[in-house]
C-alpha cells in the first residue's frame, strides 16, 4: 500500500496533532515514539515483546546495517522486516547522523562523505545516490535523506554550507530514489541559527516530500534553544505532512514539541538508559542500582501497569543488575519503553479531547519529568 | 502439599523409569533436567519463557544467592519463589559446590567451610546446619546437604575422607532441618573408587532422605569411567526415591544416564553454550558465530519447532550474536534448552513405551550427540 499521512485532529487550543500513517507494513497513530532497533534489533526485545509493549515503528540504523551483516545480507534475507521478524512498519535513518557522530577521519565533500568504519577501520564512501540506494536494499517503509548533521556548537558560517549541501544531497536523494512503495522524508538543518533553519526548511519543502524530518537538535544545544528554534521551523512545514523530531524523546521535550505540532520521535534514552539502570518513572528517573532499593520490594512504578511492575520488585531488578543479569536489562528495557508508549497514547488521548495543554501541564505538576 | 515421588513406569528392556515428583508448587514428570536459575533468574530468561520452552523445575545456587542479595532480602520478599516470580517448583543446592569450583584459601574441617566470597573477599562460614537454613530461608522445594566435591584427580585417602565428612554432614544436615515442606535430598560421593561410591551411598540411604543426589562427577573424569560406577552405585539406591546426577546434562550423557535409572539432571551447558554462540542441534552442535552461516537462512536446526526456530534465520541469530546483540542470547538460549527439553520429552515418551534402548540407539544412529 502506498504511503499516506492523514491528519485526523489538532488540538483547539494548541498546534498537537493526532494523525495516521498508512505504510506497506501497517498503520501507525501519530504521535508516535519510535524506539531503536539500531542493528536490526530494539535492544534485548523480541518483535513480539515489542509488539506487546505498543511499539507501532520502529527505527533502523542504515550506518549500522551497512557494516553489519551489510545490505547484501539483508536484501538475500528479503529485506530487514523478515530478516528481523518485524512485520511492523520500519523508518531507517540515511546513515549521515551516525557516520558524522561515531565515525572519525571523514572527509565530506559535495559528492559524499568518506568515513572509516567503526567496526574494523576500512574507509567507506557515502553519496546521495548510495544512501537512497542502500536504504532500498534494507526495505523500510519510510527512508531519510542524506544529510550534514552538523554539531553543537557551529559557526554560521559551517551551517550555512552545511545547510546548503543537505539541500543539494536532498534533491539528488529524492532524484535516485526509485522504490515509490518508500516514503523518502526530507530533512531540515540549519543548527541553532533560525534564519538558516528557515532556509533549509523552505528550501526542503519546495522539493516536496511526503514527509519532513527536523534533524541537528539534541546534539548539544540547550533545550530551550531547541524550542525557540523549533516553533517557527514547523510553521514553514506543510500542515498535511508528517513531522518528525530527531533524536529527541525524554519525556519533557516529547511533549513539548508535541504541542508545538511534532508527530514523530525516536531516542536511544529509554534503551540506553535501562542498560545503565536508569529507570523512567512517573516521580521521575531513578537508577535501580542505588541502595536504597535493596529491600524495595514496590514496582519500578506504583502507577505502571506493564508486564514489569506487575511481577517484579525494585529489590529484585536491583539484584539483577548489580549482578549482570541480562534479564535485568530486558526487564528495565521493557518498562521504559511501556513508560514511553504510554506517555504518547495518553497525549494522543488529551489531543482528541482538545487538551493537550492541561494535561501536559498537569504532568509537570503530578511528575517529575527530566 | 508434601513432597513424594512416585515411579510410574520402568522401561522392560532397562533402568530407565519414568515417574512424578509431587512438590508444594507444582508436579514435575521425571526424567527431568532442570535449568540453572544461579542468581535468581535462568541467564536471559523470564519465567513465563521457561515455562513456555517446557521447564517444570529450576535450581538455585544457594553460593551466589547467600552472598548476593543475602538471605535476608529473600526472606523479607517472600521467599525465591516470589522473588523471582517463578512459581514453579526450584531446587536449591547447598552451596558446597561452588564453595568448593570458585572460592580460594578454604578451610575444611569436620565443622564446616570457611571461604572467601567471589564478589569481595569476605570471609564467611558454611557448616551442615548452616547449610541447611540458609536453604529454609530461601525456600526451595527440594534442598540438597552439604557436601565436600572432591576434584578428578584426588586421592584415595582423600575422596575417602570427603565422604566420611560427607557423611556426617548429612546426619547433621538432616537433624537440623526443621521446614518440612520442604524435601532434603542426601548426597553420594567418592570420586571415582567404586567402594568409596558404596560405602557414600549405603551410609546416605541408611539415614533415609526422601531423594538421593550423586555429586562429584562432571569434574573432569573420563565419561566411561563415570558410567561404570554410576551403574553400581544407582543400585544402592532405592528405586522409589528420585536419583538426581548433579552437574551432567550433555545430551549423550544426559540419555545413558537415564538408561541406568536416574531420574533428574542439572547443567550449565545449554545456557552457557548458549552465551558463547554454541548452539545444539539434531545435527551435532554448530556454533553460530561460524563464517558460514552469514547467508545461511536456514533456522538453527529444522528438526525444531521451537520459536526461534520458527522465527530466525542462522544468519540473523549470526549477526545479532557477532554485533554483541543480547537478544542473541535469549534467542540461542530458549533454542539450547528447547533441545534439551524436547530431548528428555521424548525420552519420556520412550520409556513408557518400554522402547528407551531403541530410542536411544536411534538418536546415536540418526543425531550427532555430543
């Protein structure tokens, strides 16, 4: 099936929206949190423990993929979904944010860019042209441009070219890419610098893509920057086509950007951080392994009702950790994940109800969101 | 409900009998081999997995469940049944195994164990009463004696004198023992002298426990040699009590030893196999990190039909486990113990219909058993 965005309510009262995404792969309600299945697994869970959680779609690293097992690996296997066993919808990433964070010793020209693998050293090249290509190997719903993402902070000049190359390697993206069952989604640079951003976006929306991406944010910059920048970037952008926010998805500017029209998310921090112990709750982080829960024998949550607090204690995820269970980070995993998911449905909710306001307010004061 | 054990069937044609271990949470049909839930969790896995994959009993390490978190915290939360929400039947050991396979600078005497604890060099000290309520506390259905497992090789004089100590610690064990729903099975030793093996068990069986354990074998003994005097010393034992060979649980092992008449086994094999890319098949074992299953999407054995059987490729199980992915090891690990299980199933099936010899010889014939 082809790809659409429908736009099925916006908040009376504020720009947060409730849509639905129709992929190949199924239907998505937005907003939405995309966790990461970075190397073609959302860490420590099985598709159908993610399924069971609420995950709708989920992210794939093309950067990743690329190195391993390779897109001739997953192309042979019929694409990442069966590769995987995820028959979900799937967004891939182009690669850039990744070879532009991990990688060392690029070079980036108009071409592409040249980055060394992390895994093993060897030099690797990536085009437009090779992005869109390698992300039709892989056989996600919805797949990204290549762009510059550029760091935190940046002079105007830097991101000005940045800005300027991410527009040229958009179109050419767009020109190459030939799998129409894919959504490819443009993206908007242009750092801290609202003049820019204005650029990238207006520039990007001109090309029209089904769908329009904010990348660069997250990277550093204080978040309030991020939301003065970000309110008048989404009024450039089409009412009638997704937005997606990336990179960003603690609890707080998930639902501020919520409000301010964004309707997709992804973040390693609930992954992440459950491998460290972190814990995401209604009265705000914890991290298991503090002391204080050797004897606790409550839920991670008192007001969670996931598979995790429902049989396990602080005390025993506590042990599980402090001795180097993996259960542990499955169990922790699974919970800041429901955590996430929930949060999301329960402002998609407050949105279909004109809301949205009070109830992110009401959060502020019932929670402690970080 | 107190513990019994009932012999519902003897093979015609050999020892191997199948029967019904009745325990105060839940009943298990013998032959069974029972997962190491060491710390408290089967490595990797969730109860409600263990149960799918077919486990009916799992056992605990008294060693690392006494030095982490502490009888205490099982205690205050209910016991490890509650702890670890399983609520199946577990079998602890008394601890003196481990005692004896990790700790350093022990002390034995008639009175007990000193050692130094893995985790921080504390000293502690573990005597047969001690032994024994620690096990209370921590609520086991089926707990064992202390024990002193002596090494392959060891001495006459000193195999000897291990099982006097042996010997007496169980007379101790047994008169401390005070919770009676739980079941204290004794514990033969004697390394690899048949007569010090006799005099263990004739001593063990005139003191009367509702379950016979042989220990010290899987200590580096030639296999032959563990056969030719477990065979003798099974005959000790009295038929309507289960027979449980500690620490073996290779398939080949695993179904001589059910032909000889033991009833339950235990092994670290399957799970830590699992972790390190072994994998059991129909076939032989194969491991997964193997170059030649990068493009291999075949499942890991198709004689299976457990869920990661039905699920995943070897290439993808590859990947994952070379990407240093966890969900390699819960997937390799639910497959491994599936083999196991699916083994002793099928061996139960088999006696009952006084064919375990042919079902044997046939798995020898048609599998690669390791």
């Amino acid at each position: 099936m082809a790809f659409n965005f429908e736009l099925k309510h916006t908040d009376k009262n504020c720009r947060a929206r409730v849509g639905k995404l129709t992929t190949s792969h199924g239907v998505v309600e937005t907003p939405v949190f995309m966790p990461l299945g970075t190397k073609g697994a959302v860490k420590t869970l099985t598709p159908e423990e993610l399924k069971e959680i609420g995950a709708e779609i989920i992210l794939g690293n093309t950067y990743h993929l690329y190195l391993r097992p390779g897109v001739e690996v997953i192309e042979e296997a019929g694409g990442l979904h069966r590769f995987m066993h995820w028959e979900g919808p799937i967004l891939t990433d182009s690669g850039g944010f990744q070879i532009f964070s991990l990688s060392e010793t690029l070079r980036v020209t108009d071409q592409g860019v040249e980055f060394k693998s992390i895994v093993d050293g060897s030099l690797h090249f990536l085009s437009p042209e090779s992005a869109a290509k390698i992300q039709e190997g892989l056989g996600g719903d919805i797949i990204m441009v290549l762009d510059e993402c550029t760091p935190h902070p940046a002079s105007r000049d830097y991101v000005n070219e940045a800005v300027l190359r991410t527009l040229d390697w958009a179109r050419r993206c767009k020109k190459s890419h030939k799998k129409r069952r894919q959504a490819l989604f443009g993206i908007v640079q242009g750092g801290v610098y609202p003049e820019l951003r204005r650029l990238s976006a207006e520039g990007t929306v001109e090309m029209g893509f089904p769908g329009y991406a904010i990348g660069g944010f997250s990277v550093g910059e204080p978040h309030d920057l991020m939301f003065e920048i970000l309110g008048p970037t989404l009024e450039i952008l089409p009412l009638d086509k997704p937005r997606y926010l990336m990179g960003v998805g603690n609890s707080s500017s998930l639902l501020r950007a919520i409000e301010l029209g964004v309707d997709m998310f992804d973040c390693a921090l609930p992954t992440r951080m459950a491998r460290n112990g972190g814990v995401l709750t209604s009265q705000g982080r914890l991290n298991i392994r503090n002391a204080r829960h050797v004897k606790d024998f409550s839920p991670l949550d008192s007001n969670c009702n996931c598979y995790v607090c429902q049989n396990y204690s602080r005390a025993y995820l506590r042990h599980l950790h402090t001795t180097g269970e993996i259960l542990a980070h499955r169990l922790l995993t699974w919970h800041n994940l429901a955590f996430i998911f929930g949060l999301v449905k329960r402002a998609r909710e407050a949105i279909l109800d004109d809301s949205f306001k009070e109830f992110r307010r009401s959060l502020e004061l019932e929670f402690v969101l970080e």
